[in-house]
C-alpha cells in the first residue's frame, strides 16, 4: 500500500506529463490510499480542467466515478492532532498534512510530485520517478 497525493490520482486517469509514471506506479503498487479529502481536492481539479480547457461535464463525471472506484475501501479520516502538529512543523498546508498524517499512520510512504511536502517531509514523501525506478523489496 502507498499513499497518493490527488494530483496523483489525476495523473493515472487524466492525460498529461506525468500520466506515463502514475500508471507504472500504479502497477508497481495497485493499493493506493488517501485522506477523505481527496474527493474535493479532485473535485477541483476536474472543474478547473472544466473551465480552463473544456473537459466536458460527462467526462469529468466519469473520471471522478472511476477515482471513486479506483479509492474504494482505502479512504481515511484523519486524526486533527497530526495534521495541526505536521503543520507547526512545515510550511505546508493542513490540506497536505492530511496526506503525510495518513502516510505516516500506516507506516508507507506518500507519492508526490509536490516540491513543498517532498522538501518538508523527506522521510515520509517519495516522487513519482524515485518511486517507479526504485526496485521492488
């Protein structure tokens, strides 16, 4: 199991520059786990493709069903007391605390592609490329 960051899971079902990698880590390692949250946060990410690009409605109801699916049964709530303590310890957002909070729980790590978490929680992050290129244990 691993934790994703949502940018991640918009990766593996939207395409873009790091599609290729979200797909390979996802084969790599098919349980993927995040905090509840992730369902705004990819809420957003769909109605900003929305608006800014033109992904229609039905497209973007579709990809979230998926990511539903594809998130089932490893969704987490988050304990307040981690995220507000990662946070004093960072600059990142309690958003993004969740993430780590959670990685950190389960004793895995967070696939991330954002440059502010990877740099305050270097134990606890791992990129996309570092994570698909490093061996299997």
């Amino acid at each position: 199991m691993i934790v994703v960051d949502t940018n991640v899971i918009a990766y593996l079902l939207m395409p873009g520059v790091h599609s290729r990698a979200a797909r390979n880590a996802y084969q790599k390692e098919p349980e993927w786990a995040a905090p509840l949250l992730w369902r705004s946060e990819f809420r957003n990410v769909l109605l900003t493709t929305t608006r800014q690009r033109g992904l229609l409605r039905s497209v973007a109801l579709g990809m979230m069903e998926a990511a539903r699916t594809l998130m089932a049964g490893r969704e987490f709530e988050i304990d307040s007391s981690a995220v507000l303590e990662l946070g004093s310890r960072s600059i990142c957002s309690a958003y993004d605390c969740e993430f780590v909070a959670l990685a950190q729980e389960l004793h895995v790590k967070l696939l991330t592609e954002d440059r502010q978490i990877l740099r305050a929680f270097p134990e606890t992050t791992v990129r996309l490329r570092t994570f698909v290129h490093k061996p299997a244990v």
